[in-house]
C-alpha cells in the first residue's frame, strides 16, 4: 500500500511540475508538515481548533499557520484551547518560522532549548500557559528576536544574563514567574528595550543596574517583587523616555525622589505598596502630563496637596491607605477626566467638598473608612452622571440619604454603611435600575423598608441590618428577582417573613435575626434554591422550619435558636452534607435526635440545647472529626456514651448538661485532647472518673454536678493545669481532699465539692489558690479547724467587676467567635476577637441565702465560701475578715464555738451570712434582725433571739463592733448588686452592666440570667 503524500500548497500532484514553477506563499515542505502532523498528534484531546491539519488540505490553509515562499512563517495558534507540551515539536524543521504565538492555552512542561535553533524567529510569545522548569539560556542566540513573551508561567530559576545580549530585542515580558536575579550582575545593558516587565516575580535587593543602562525603555514593570532601598535619583537621565513606570508592592523606603519631576513624558506612576514616607510631593502637580497616579498603601503621612488639582489629564488617582491626614481639598473638583478616585483607609477629616461636583466624569468614588462627617451633599449625585460606584462607609457622615442618589441611573455599587445617617430610607433608590449592591447596614436609619426597592431587578445584594427600621419586610421584595443576599438582622421588624421571599430564586444568603417577626417561614422556603446562610435567630417565629431548606444541598449555616419553632426538624437537614454551623437551641422541636439530624464531617458547631429531643446519640457521631463545639443540654436524651464519642479530636467545647446519661465514661474519655469545656451534669453518669495516661490536659472548666459519680477524688484532676472552674457537687466521691489542689491547679476560681462524703481536714495548701474565689465544700463530713491562712485568699480580697461586652450580637458566638466570611468589598460586623474561652459562659450553682441559685453569665462575680453542713470545730479565724471581697459567707451547722470576730465588719459588701446551728457564744449582734443567721446557737443571745443577756447593756467595745457590722452587712444588702441585660437603643449590642439584688419575699435574690442575657444567640 502506497503511503499518503504529505500535503503542500500545490495544484499539481507533479513533483516535476512543482520544480518547475515557483512555490506559492501558502507552501510548505513535507517535513513542515509532517513534524506539525507529528505534534498535533501528541497533544491531549486533539483539538478542535486543530481539526483541519490533515493530510488533505494544504499547510498554509490550516488554522493558525501561515506561509512564506513555500515555508512555514508563523504559527498564530492564540488561545485555542490547546494541552499538552513543545517537547514533541521538531523546531529543526521549521527554519524559516519567524512567529510563534501559543499564548492563552493549556501548556506544561519544560519550554524546549530546541527552539533556539530557529535563529530566524522575531516573536515569541507563550504567556498564559502552564510551563514550568527554567527558561533555556540558549534563547539568548535567537539574535533576530524582536518580542518575547514568556509571562504568567510558572517559569523558575534565575533569569538568563544570556537573555540581556539579544541585540534586537524590543519587547522583553517575563512578568508573573517565580523567577530570580540572581544572575543579574551578569547582566549587559539593553539599548533596544522599550517595554521591560518582570513584575511579580523574586526578584530581590535594590533597583537593577542594568536597567538603567536602558535608555530607551518606555514602559518599566518591576512591581509585585520584594525590591528595596531608595528610589534611584538619575531616573530622569538614565530612562528619559519613561511614560509607564510601576514599582508597586514592593519595599522601597524613603522619599519620592523629587527628580521625578523631570520624567516629562512619564504619563502613568504606580509607586502603592511600598514604605515610603514623607508625604506626597508637591512636585507631581507639575506634571501634567500624568493621567494616572498610584500612591496608596505606604506610609506618606501628611495631607494631600491642592497642587493636584492641577493634573487636568489625570484618570486615576488611588491613594489609599496612606497615613493621610488632612481634609479634602476642593481643588480636586478641578479634575474633569478624573475616572476614579480612592482615598480609603486613611485619616481624612471634614466633609465632602461640594466642588467635587466639578469631576463630571467619575465613575468610581472611594474615600471609606475616614473620619468624614457632614452630610453628603445632593450636588454631587446630580453631577455625576457616569457614577457606578459610590463607597463612603466607615465614617461619621450624618443627615439624611440624599434621595438624589436616585438620579444616578448607571449606578451599580453603593455602601453608604457604618456611618451616622438618619431618617428614612429613600424611595428615590427604586430608580436605580442598574444596581447590583445595595449596603446602608449600621447606622440609625429609621422607618420602613421602601416598597419600591422591589423594582431593583439587577439587585444581588441587599444589607440594611443593624438599623432602627420599623414595619414588615414589603411583599414587593419577591421582584428582586437577581437578589442573592438579604441581610436585615437587627432591626425592629415585625410581622411574618413574606410569602414572596421564595420567588427569589438566586437566594442563598437570608439574615432576619434579632427582629421582632412572628408566624410561620413560608413551607416552599428554599424549595429548587441553593440556599446556603440561614438565620431566623431571635425573633418569635413559630410552626415548624420549611422542609425544604436544603433542596440544593448547599446549606452550610442554619441558625433558628431563640424561637418558638416546634415540630420534628426538616428530614433534608440529614442530606447537607455541608452544614458547619447550626444553632437550633431554645425552641420546642422533637423527635429523635439520630433521627432528626443527620451527622456530617464537615459539621463544626451544633448547638440543639433546651429542646424537647429524646433517643440516644448513635455511633456515627464519631463521624465529626471536624467538630468544635457541641451542646445538646436540657433535652431528654439518653443512654450510654459510645467509645466512638472519643473520635471527636476537635472538640473544644462539650454540653451533655440535663438529659438522661446514664453508665460510665467510656475509658477513652481524656482522648478528647482538645477539650476546653465540659459539663455533663445533671445526668445519671455513675462509677469512678476513666484514667489517663496522656499529658496535661487543656480543660478550663469542668462541671461533673448531680451525677453519681464515686471513688475517691479524681487523680485524672491533677492533669488540668488551666483548670478555672471545678463543679463535683452532689455525687458520692468519698475520701481526702487532695493537697495537689492548692499546687497542680493555679488558675482555679470556682471549687464545688458539694453534698458528697468527702471527709479529713480541709487542706491548708487550698490558701494557695491566689485566683480562688467561691469555694464550695458544704454537706459533707470534714472536720478539723477552719484553716487560718484562708486569709491569704488574696482574690477574695477584692471586689469582682464583670467587663462590660463592647460587641455581642445573635451571630456572634462566646466561644472561639466566628468571622463572617463575605465577599469583598462587602463588610459585615465582626465580634471582638475574645478568649478560646470565655468564662461568661460558666455557669455555677450555689446555696444563696437558702435557695439554690444557678449563675451564668456572672460566675465570676460571685465571691463566697460555703463549709456548711461538715463538723468543722474551732473558732470562726479572724483571718476571714480580710476577705472583704466576700458577697456571701456559710458556716451553719458546724461544730464552731467561740465568738465571732470583731472585725467581721470589714467585710462591707457582704450579702448573705449564715452562721446558724454551731456552739458560738457571746451577746448576740443586734443589727442583723433576721434571727436565722444565728439560730441553734445556744451561747448566743439577746435581741433578735428570744434568749435574754445577763448584762444590762453591752459595753462599748461591742457596740461599735455591733454598729460595724450593721453599716456594712446592711449597705451590702441594699445596694447590691443587679445583672442587668439593656439593649442599646437602636442596636442588640447586650450591655452587662451591674447593679444590685433584688428583694423577694424579704429575702435577697439573685436575678437568674434570662432572655437575651443568658447565652450567645446563632
């Protein structure tokens, strides 16, 4: 069989013929064609745009090629969706290629050497590939090179010097490389060069020498590298053709060289990025010529010159970010080709200047996070008619929103958030047909949401939480049909979520929480969308969440906590796979809990506390090796826990709290080595705590109460160095009170060792607890002296103050807070960056004044010592005098005698002291009028108790002390202290302030935390 004849670009088949007459320009050789054939064939997928290459059709005519004299000329072959390498190329027989364009398709591998052996080639571009390896020196014998074209590569290595000897080259782009200069002072000087870019890239140390050996270099890139040291002076001789000059994002340091002015083509000057300092220049409003000017992010300080509004060319004007301080300057209104203006990020004071009216061609206006204040002047929306984005945020601007915002119809992006506006929300803002963002979050902007925003048909993103807007949620929203993200959390809205809202169909962010709405969520809610932030958190929402919130298996947040929600929860929450975040606390929801929600990786923080749940937790939660935080607390869940709970290696934070446990820890419990808080009180938990062979353990707070745990005190304990808070109370642990407290537990504040059979003396070391502030060891049998050196209980000695929470809302979170990951430019509120954990979240329960009392939120006020119910003897040490951070003290029903101490009246913000059912003696104190403070006492007497003095009157030493102690035990009780929850006007920033008790029944009483003061909300 005959082989098929390579194709050439002749009309006969005659190769006599062919001889005879001249090639015609769209010829080429059989080897041409062949090895063009041949590479064709070792590319991946075999290309569409190559499908023409064929034996059948004449080279010249194949996509791509072009011929010259009977030869193969150019290559053209611009993003063709081509993969594969150049390895398989045979460059030798292209000789008379004088252009090779691949740019923009899907190469790897190595560039070839071989391609040097093409010595007639001019332009060689393979930007925008995936080539990677270094570049060949053998390119620097391509002497006719004309255009090389290597950018946005993965090239490595250093630059070839050969490279500075091509004695043709004009256009030289190795930019968006890892390339280094480490062979740069080999480097010859390269007199053709007029466009050099090696922006971002390696490139280190201080200006390249050989470049300013280029004099005819027009367009310099060096940006993106980390160049340092001072600008060079003898720019302006050296490069006096400059028109394009970028060295951002680098380290160059001191002043703009004021040489610069002497660049008089220089049209285009991008310094940002850098360390330079000492202002901006007055010598750049001298510069004509200059259309855009780039200076933002370093560290100039200083004002800004008027003298800049003199650059009548100017396009461009961002600096950003650069230590400004000063106010606008008026004389900016002069630029009338001005396009874009940034001044962000800086220290800019006053207002805006009306005159800025005068940039007639502004299309993107940027002067957020300043100190601005003022109004926003209505002139300047009626002046500019090509604006498309207009960001003030991060301000202290007032007033009212201009309504003439609303005759800027090509507007597309508009923040006016974080600043001081007032008023009403415009109606005018419905005729901005163009707008895609819509953000006036986080002022005190009042009224209702308008109607007419649901004309916004191109609108993606609406954000108008932390507001005081007033009224329903307008049905009209259901036109908004490009609505991606609405966002109006902490208002005061009422009514129900609107039926429309599922028209939305692009929706995937929903924010109403921290409302006032009630009702129903519309059944179809998420029905066919891909919802994927959902949060209805603190409002009085009812019925049962839609059941098809997870149709597009999106969802990667749900928070509903805080609620009225019933009902089983949505079987589709089993199939997203991606939830990471879920609050659900605080509702009536049933069912099963394996059978209402499913148990995925991904899953990092699930809180379904204060329902109504039952069933058991199944083996699969093992799954959640990604889990964090995990509270399933005042539900009716039950069973033993599976040894594969000990797979949760993540797990910070644990609240198995009032359910029904029962059985033993399983004995791999402290495999949990991440654990920070637990509480798994309240349960049927029993047996001895599991040992551990591990280290230390990271436990901050450990609450083990009302279970029937046994065995003598843990050893597991001493492991807990950053123990803070220790709750054993009512269990039946039995044994000594080990002395290794006072030493292997320095953090310690709050010690419950509560109605259990522990027994011995109190250990006197327990005085080394300098952080020790409520001590707990009432109802069991210890015996022995009250230790004197309790009085060296140095955190008793001073009042507790609880730090005020400067930023606490529904989706803020007291334990590792999470940031809202939003797209820029887009900003929403970020919680103060707080402890792992934070010890507001600690909740105890004491005897307070007969009653037992549960505190959160205020553990770490509390400052007591309770030895009630033991049969300590002795006298009460006078050393517990110096506590006078004491709120309450408790040592009825002992075996104490003596009298009381003289000094107990130092102790002047007491609240609750009970010394009842001991030996005590001496003339009854006759300030305190409650006689069960000091009943079963039968050495005591006189008034309030029945039991008459032989002494006609007391004598004057005991009368003051008597007078002592009224003034201080009595101003503790009426003054106090209250926890008091007020929401800030206009905001849900949850102020704790402090206060006093108050009084029920004739009894003080604690105020248990409640509503919004009880716990984070989503």
């Amino acid at each position: 069989m005959k082989a098929s004849r390579l194709p050439t670009c002749h009309a006969s088949s005659s190769l006599a013929a062919a001889a005879a007459i001249p090639a015609p320009a769209n010829a080429a050789t059989p080897t041409e064609a062949e090895a063009l054939l041949a590479w064709k064939a070792s590319l991946q997928d075999d290309a569409a745009a190559l499908s023409g290459w064929s034996r059948a059709a004449p080279v010249g005519r194949w996509h791509g090629v072009a011929c010259d004299s009977g030869r193969v000329a150019k290559l053209r072959l611009r993003g063709a969706g081509l993969s594969g390498g150049l390895d398989k190329l045979d460059f030798a027989a292209l000789p008379a290629l004088i252009e090779l364009d691949l740019n923009g398709n899907n190469f790897t591998g190595a560039i070839p050497a071989s391609i040097s052996r093409v010595r007639s080639l001019a332009s060689l571009d393979l930007g925008n590939n995936g080539f990677s390896d270094s570049i060949p020196p053998q390119f620097g014998d391509l002497s006719g090179l004309v255009d090389l074209r290597l950018y946005n590569n993965n090239l490595v290595g250093a630059i070839p010097y050969q490279l500075s000897r091509l004695p043709n080259i004009i256009h030289f782009d190795l930019g968006a490389n890892y390339l280094t200069d480490q062979e740069f002072a080999k480097f010859s000087p390269m007199p053709t060069v007029t466009f050099m870019s090696l922006y971002l890239n390696y490139i280190n140390g201080s200006f390249p020498d050989f470049i300013l050996k280029s004099p005819n270099v027009t367009y310099l890139d060096l940006s993106q590298n980390t160049l340092f040291g001072q600008m060079p002076d003898t720019l302006p001789e050296k490069l006096p053709n400059l028109r394009y000059l970028n060295l951002s994002i680098n380290s160059f340091s001191g002043l703009i060289p004021a040489s610069l002015g002497r660049l008089t083509k220089l049209q285009d000057l991008r310094m940002a990025g850098n360390n330079l300092t000492g202002g901006i220049p007055e010598f750049l409003g001298s510069m004509p010529q200059l259309r855009i000017l780039e200076l933002g992010d370093n560290q100039l300080g200083g004002a800004i010159p008027p003298v800049l509004g003199r650059l009548h060319m100017l396009q461009r004007l961002d600096i950003k970010n650069a230590g400004l301080v000063s106010s606008l300057p008026s004389q900016l209104g002069n630029l009338k080709n001005l396009t874009f203006l940034e001044l962000s990020l800086n220290q800019l004071t006053g207002g805006l200047p009306p005159a800025f009216a005068g940039m007639k061609a502004i299309t993107d206006f940027g002067i957020a996070t300043n100190n601005l204040t003022g109004e926003i002047p209505p002139v300047l929306l009626t002046s500019w008619p090509e604006l498309i984005s207009f960001q003030v945020q991060n301000n202290s601007l007032t007033g009212k929103i201009p309504p003439e915002l609303g005759k800027a119809k090509k507007l597309q992006f508009l923040y006016l958030f974080t600043n001081n506006l007032t008023g009403s929300i415009p109606a005018e803002l419905g005729e901005l047909e163009n707008l895609t963002e819509l953000d006036l979050s986080v002022n005190s902007l009042t009224g209702p949401i308008p109607s007419s925003l649901g004309k916004l048909k191109k609108l993606t993103k609406l954000a108008l939480f932390f507001n005081n807007l007033t009224g329903v949620i307008p049905p009209e929203i259901g036109n908004m049909t490009a609505l991606q993200s609405l966002d109006v959390n902490t208002n005061s809205l009422h009514g129900e979520l609107p039926a429309t809202i599922t028209d939305l169909r692009s929706l995937q962010y929903l924010a109403v929480f921290d409302n006032h709405m009630s009702g129903t969520i519309p059944a179809d809610l998420g029905k066919g969308l891909a919802l994927q932030h959902v949060s209805f958190t603190n409002n009085s929402f009812s019925g049962e969440l839609p059941r098809h919130l997870c149709d597009g298996f999106a969802l990667n947040h749900l928070t509903a906590n805080y609620n009225n929600f019933t009902g089983t929860l949505p079987p589709c929450l089993k199939n997203c796979t991606g939830l990471f975040r879920v609050r659900l606390e605080e509702n009536h929801f049933t069912g099963d809990i394996s059978e209402a929600f499913g148990v995925h990786r991904s899953l990092e923080y699930l809180d379904i506390s204060g329902n109504k749940l039952t069933g058991e937790l199944s083996s699969d939660w093992g799954q959640c090796t990604n889990l964090t935080y995990l509270s399933i607390n005042g539900n009716s869940i039950s069973g033993n826990l599976d040894s594969t709970f000990c797979t949760l290696s993540s797990l910070q934070f644990l609240d198995l709290s009032n359910n029904r446990f029962n059985g033993e820890l399983p004995s791999c419990w402290w495999e949990l080595q991440a654990l920070l808080f637990m509480d798994i009180s309240g349960n049927g938990f029993s047996g001895e705590l599991p040992a551990s062979k591990g280290l230390q353990l990271p436990l901050q707070s450990m609450h083990l109460a009302n279970n029937s745990f046994s065995g003598v005190f843990p050893n597991i304990i001493r492991k807990c160095g950053a123990l803070v808070t220790l709750d054993m109370g009512n269990n039946k642990f039995f044994g000594h009170i080990p002395s290794w407290i006072g030493t292997s537990l320095p953090l310690l504040r709050i010690l419950i060792l509560r109605s259990n059979n522990f027994s011995g003396e109190i250990p006197t070391e327990l005085s080394q607890l300098s952080q020790l502030q409520l001590l707990d060891m009432a109802s069991n049998v210890l015996t022995g002296f009250i230790p004197t050196s309790f009085g060296n209980l140095s955190s008793m000695t001073q009042t507790k103050t609880l730090p005020v929470t400067e930023y606490f809302n529904a989706e803020s979170t007291p334990f590792q807070p999470e940031v809202p990951q939003v797209p820029k430019p887009h900003r929403r509120r970020e919680p103060k960056n707080q402890s792992p954990l934070d010890q507001s979240r600690d909740r105890v329960s004491i005897q307070w004044k007969g009653h037992e009392e549960t505190f959160q939120r205020t553990a770490m006020l509390m400052t007591g010592i309770d030895l009630s119910g033991n049969s300590l003897y002795g006298e009460i040490p006078k050393e517990l005098t110096y506590l006078r951070g004491l709120r309450f003290l408790n040592l009825s029903r002992n075996d104490l005698s003596g009298s009381i101490p003289e000094r107990i009246g130092n102790l002047n913000i007491l609240e609750s002291l009970d010394l009842s059912c001991n030996e005590l003696s001496g003339s009854q104190l006759q300030t305190l009028v409650d006689p069960s403070i000091y009943s079963n006492n039968l050495a005591l007497c006189g008034f309030p108790l029945s039991i008459a003095c032989h002494a006609s009157r007391l004598d004057e030493k005991n009368e003051e002390f008597d007078m002592d102690l009224f003034y201080s035990v009595t101003i503790g009780i009426v003054f106090g202290f209250w926890l008091c929850v007020t929401p800030q006007s206009g905001t849900a920033v949850q102020r704790h302030l402090i206060g006093a008790y108050r009084r029920n029944n004739g009894v003080n009483r604690f105020l248990r935390d409640r509503d919004l003061g009880t716990s984070p909300r989503t």
